[in-house]
C-alpha cells in the first residue's frame, strides 16, 4: 500500500440524467505518470476533477497518501467542504487556461498560494519559487507580469505555481490546447522532465505521441468507464479493444 499514490475505488459522477463516471477504479503508484485519454465527453476531465474535488463525485473513495475521502458518506455543510480541502490540498492542479493572477508578478503567482494558503514565511518561498523558474526556463521572468509572457511561457509559470504548493500530485488538465501549435513542445518538455524527477503526475491529455513518452500507464476512457488500460506500449501500440483502436486511428489520422 505504501507504494501507492492515489487509489480511486468505485467513482460515480452524475451531472442531471448525464452519468460522466460509471465505476471507476484505478491506482496510481508514487513517482509514476498516469495518462487519461478519450474521445470528448468520455469522463477524463471529470474524473481529473474529482482527484482534488473540484468536482465532487457523488460515490466512490478517493485516496492520496493518507488522506481518503468516501463521497458517498461526505457529511453535510462545513464538515464536507472541510474533508474535500483536505484533499485538495494533497495536488496541484495546471488548467487549460494559465489562470495567472494579471495584477502580479510571476514570481508573486508563484509565491502567493503558500505564504497565504500554508502560511509559510516568505523568504523561504520566494527562495523555492526562484529554483522552480529556472526548473521551468523562465529564471529572467521573475518580475514580468503574465501579459509579457506567451501563451507557452505561461503555462510553464502555471505548473511552477503548482509546484510551489509542493503537492503529492500534480494534475494537467490538456496543458496545451489552448497554446499555438509552436509553443506546444516547450510546455510538453517541462511535463516530460517532471515525470523523470519522480513527481506522481495525472495528465489529461490528447498528444498521443507524448503519452507514449512520458506515461507508465495510460487510461483509455469512453463513456464514463475505463475500456482499457496499461502500459503505453499496450494501450496505444497494441490496444485490445476495437474502441480504443477507432479512437486512436481518428486522433492520429487528424494529428
């Protein structure tokens, strides 16, 4: 058990009659990465949601480390919204949008969440935020603000800014669909290089030839359950089901 990361046991997520998550179960080991692909609508997003309750599934058991949450008895009002806090605060979440704080510096984007969420001194945070810009090549962006930055450059701020809450996992939600084509690399490269320094990563992602590289397991979703998993080499290079094989010939036809 100590090996494992995140442990997902019997997710269901409803949105009115619409069933995105029907009975998930998976587990993630410490120091891997987990891809999520599917076509749209499959549940990925969703269920990337659900690793930190952004999106509160109505059953099933979510587990980082030691922190476990059982959605189908969460209790009512502050009690509930405490144990989902507690959870969310085990990850660090980089959106499709760079969702950077415009009035701020980037080093004040990535300083701002632990000195006011974990109220850890500041001299020691700004030291770390530092180290993690020049992890993410942008050491001389320190006091720029986001509008000076491209797209690229911020999204690799945004994962800094993830980091610098030092979290158990880090979750990407299509960190570069919203990036031009030729920024796309740069972004993936820093993904690629987290993966290799044994951070426990879960990537929603439609780069397939980037699955394959950073990935040590990958999830194929399609209406709300898993259709197949394993290694990158299995789900991607010889996939069992005809779902999977249909999706990946459209994605990579177009790619």
């Amino acid at each position: 058990m100590t090996d494992i990361r995140i442990e997902v046991t019997g997710l269901h997520k409803s949105f009115g009659s619409l069933d995105v998550l029907r009975g998930i179960d998976f587990t993630t080991p410490r120091g891997t990465s987990t891809v999520l692909l599917g076509p749209s609508g499959s549940g990925k997003t969703t269920l990337l949601r659900s690793l930190n309750a952004l999106d509160t599934p109505d059953s099933g058991v979510v587990r980082i480390d030691d922190v476990s949450v059982d959605f189908s008895a969460l209790p009512p009002g502050k009690a509930g919204r405490a144990e989902s806090a507690r959870l969310r605060a085990q990850s660090g979440m980089v959106f499709q949008s760079h969702n950077l704080f415009p009035h701020r510096t980037v080093l004040q984007n990535l300083t701002e969440g632990p000195v006011v969420a974990q109220k850890r001194p500041l001299d020691e945070v700004v030291g770390e935020a530092r180290t993690l810009l020049d992890q993410v090549g942008l050491a001389d962006k320190a006091d720029s603000y986001p509008h000076q930055l491209s797209g690229g450059q911020q999204q690799r701020v945004g994962i800094a800014r993830a980091l610098a809450l030092k979290p158990r996992v880090v979750l990407f939600d299509e960190p570069t669909s919203a990036l031009d084509p030729e920024l796309v690399g740069e972004v993936l490269a820093v993904i690629k290089d987290l993966a290799s320094e044994g951070w426990t990563t879960v990537i929603v992602t439609h780069e397939i030839r980037f699955a394959e590289r950073v990935a040590d397991q990958v999830l194929f979703l399609d209406g709300g359950v898993i259709v197949e998993h394993g290694t990158p080499g299995q789900v991607i290079g010889d996939p069992r089901e005809e779902r999977t094989r249909r999706f990946l010939r459209r994605v990579l036809d177009h790619g």
